[in-house]
C-alpha cells in the first residue's frame, strides 16, 4: 500500500499503537475476538487497545495476523516523523546538484554538531562535501581527513542498519580498494540482513554491486571486478530481478573479457544488448553507460 493512501485512511496525526491497532482491526473488518484468539484474551486486546501499552512480540503476532508490515505500522504510529525523513531524504538529494543547496545543508548539520556534538552531525556535512565534490569533479583538499572520519565512524559499530549502509553505499569511492574489499562480505551480510522488503533490499544490492564494479574498472583492478561481478550474478539471481539488472551484469562482464583480449564480435554483440534502453526509451542510461565503455576501452587503447 503506498504511503499516500496511509495518510488518506489513518490521517497524519500521531497514535499510541493501540489506537493504530484498533483503527487498522476496524478497517480489515476483524473483531476483538478473532484477532486476540491463541495470542492473548479478549480483555486483554480491550486493554491493550485503550492504553497503548503492547508488548513487542505480541504486537508482531497480532500485526501477522492483520497482515501488516512492522513497518508500515510504526511509520504510521508517527507519520509526521517520517515526512521529516522522507523530507531529509530529497534534501541530500538535491544538496548533491545544487551548489546553494549543498551549502545550506552542510552548514545545517555543523550547526547540529555544534549544538548537540553528535559525530552523526559531522558525518552528514562530511558525506554531502564529498559526493557533491564528486559528481562535479572537483577536488577535496580534506579527503584524507574525511576518510579517516567517516571510516572510524562506520567501523565502531558492530552492526549496520540501513542508514550505514545508505553512506557507506554513498562515499565507497573515498576508499581505497584492500580496504573496500576486506568490509566486501561485511557489507554483503549487512545488505542481506536488512528488516526491510525484498525489493527494496535488491535495489541496494544491485546499488551496491554497481559501485564496486565500476570503481574498480575505473582503477584499473580487474582482480576486483571479477569479485564484484560474481556478487552481482549472485543478486541478479533473486526472484526480484529485473532485465536492467541483467543487462548491466552481461555488459560488465563482456566488458572485462573485452579489456583482457579485445574481440570486435563480441564488442558489436555487448553494444546491441544495450539497443533494449533505446528501445524502451531510457536514452540516459543508455548514453551513460555508453559512454563508460567507450572510456574504459580507450584507457587500454582498444
């Protein structure tokens, strides 16, 4: 169910959750009985629903049973929290493209650091400096002291959620390859390991096995390649697949057997199964992509 049809049925005004529990059984027509039947008493859902108060697991059970995702339920239990995620989420974006943007929102998390002295704070400035510098090629005159900041940071925890993985997927380019390649099963279990749907942890996969190709094609470490590209076959195998994953994993893989022993057949054969962008429209990726071949080839005078 998408979010805006959330709000439509439950509002955006914050429950407890058993306010939010009792509006969801109301709407999937379940009465008291048959939600509480073999996980607690009648009364105790009663209760339950009037104070607020549920214990985790029984709220999981119950939540199965109404078929309801844990979180769709808590997004819901405050929706005004996740607006504010979601509107932090289109910032970052847009402080990547926009050099006043990218300003204004660096300053906004030093003066966060300043206030509360969360390293979190520092980070974020130090994550949208360094993509911004990066997509516009420019230069970072702190990027060492940048790396060794964000690295201590990710690498104090014990264990990553999705918000690491978002930055580590987002600055992998300030490190070096021994060290992307020694956190490389790290990152693959913490991507498998994430409580979140199975499309939306594809797509970070696929993300993930992107970045560490390309970076290592663009480095010129073929040793890595072939280690990423067997990642990426091993996401391209889940059922939540698509043809575009497939095609950019047939491509890099051509293009690695292009760059050891160039053969003009296989060239023409790589370059036609990108002819389905055109096809579909997607010129971007199809220009982008295109254009990467072109250079790494050209980096090797083939």
């Amino acid at each position: 169910m998408h979010n805006c049809i959330f709000f439509e049925l439950f509002g955006t005004m914050p429950m407890n959750q058993g306010q939010l529990l009792k509006k969801i059984r109301l709407s999937r027509k379940i009465n008291q009985q048959q939600l509480a039947r073999g996980i607690s008493s009648q009364s105790a859902l009663s209760r339950m629903e009037k104070n607020g108060h549920i214990d985790s697991s029984i709220l999981l059970r119950f939540l199965d049973r109404l078929d309801i995702q844990p979180i769709e339920f808590f997004m819901l239990v405050n929706p005004n929290s996740f607006q504010e995620s979601q509107n932090y989420s289109q910032r970052l974006y847009g402080a990547y493209y926009n050099q006043a943007e990218n300003q204004h929102l660096i300053q906004h998390e030093l003066t966060l650091y300043d206030k509360t002295k969360l390293i979190k704070y520092k980070i974020n400035a130090q994550r949208i400096k360094a993509v911004y510098a990066k997509i516009h090629n420019l230069e970072l005159d702190d990027r060492a002291e940048m790396t060794k900041d964000i690295q201590t940071y990710l690498f104090a925890f014990d264990t990553w959620f999705l918000s690491d993985v978002l930055l580590y997927l987002d600055v992998l380019f300030l490190f070096d390859d021994t060290f992307i390649r020694s956190y490389h099963n790290r990152m693959v279990r913490s991507l498998d390991n994430l409580p979140i749907s199975a499309i939306h942890k594809h797509h970070l996969q696929i993300a993930y096995a992107h970045n560490t190709t390309v970076l290592s094609f663009d480095r010129g470490n073929l040793l890595d390649v072939r280690l990423y590209l067997k990642t990426f076959q091993q996401f391209i195998s889940s059922p939540t697949r698509t043809l575009t994953d497939t095609i950019y994993y047939q491509t890099y893989s051509k293009l690695l057997t292009l760059e050891q022993s160039f053969d003009q057949q296989l060239y023409h054969q790589m370059i036609d199964d990108l002819s389905v962008f055109k096809k579909f429209g997607h010129m971007n990726e199809y220009d982008n992509i295109f254009e990467f071949i072109q250079h790494e080839l050209s980096k090797r005078n083939l």
